[in-house]
C-alpha cells in the first residue's frame, strides 16, 4: 500500500463495528484501509491523499492534557 490513510486528512474512525474505517472524500465506509478499497475498485492508487494539518483535532475535541483546563 502506498497510500497512508491514517495520515490523510480524509480518512476517519466510524462507531460502527462492521464499517470502522471511512474515507469523506470518497463518501464510503469500509472494513478494509480505504486506499486499499480504491486500489481494488479502480485498479489504480488513490490520487486523494491530503497530508493531515499536525495536530488536527475534530471540531469540538477538547485537550484534556491541557493544563489551562485543570486551573493550573
């Protein structure tokens, strides 16, 4: 596998036991690493790798190592 979904900022976890990988740009879910569904469908490597922003957190994560939350 050359692409590294887990690096990509559209790959995501879902809650769901029987789909938990998912990719946004796509628009699927799936039991496998999304890359590996487009190389099998498509026969050809996922062009749709966008390196993730470093410390990017979902909207409305909140740091709990973050000693400002804790008053210190």
């Amino acid at each position: 596998m050359s692409v590294p979904c887990l690096k990509c900022k559209h790959y995501y976890t879902t809650f769901e036991p029987d789909m938990p990988r998912g990719c946004r740009l796509y628009q699927f879910k799936s039991t496998q690493i999304p890359a590996l569904v487009v190389k099998r469908e498509s026969g050809e490597d996922c062009k749709g790798f966008t390196p993730r922003a470093k410390n990017q957190r979902p909207n409305g994560y909140k740091n709990l190592n973050d000693p400002k939350m804790w008053g210190e």
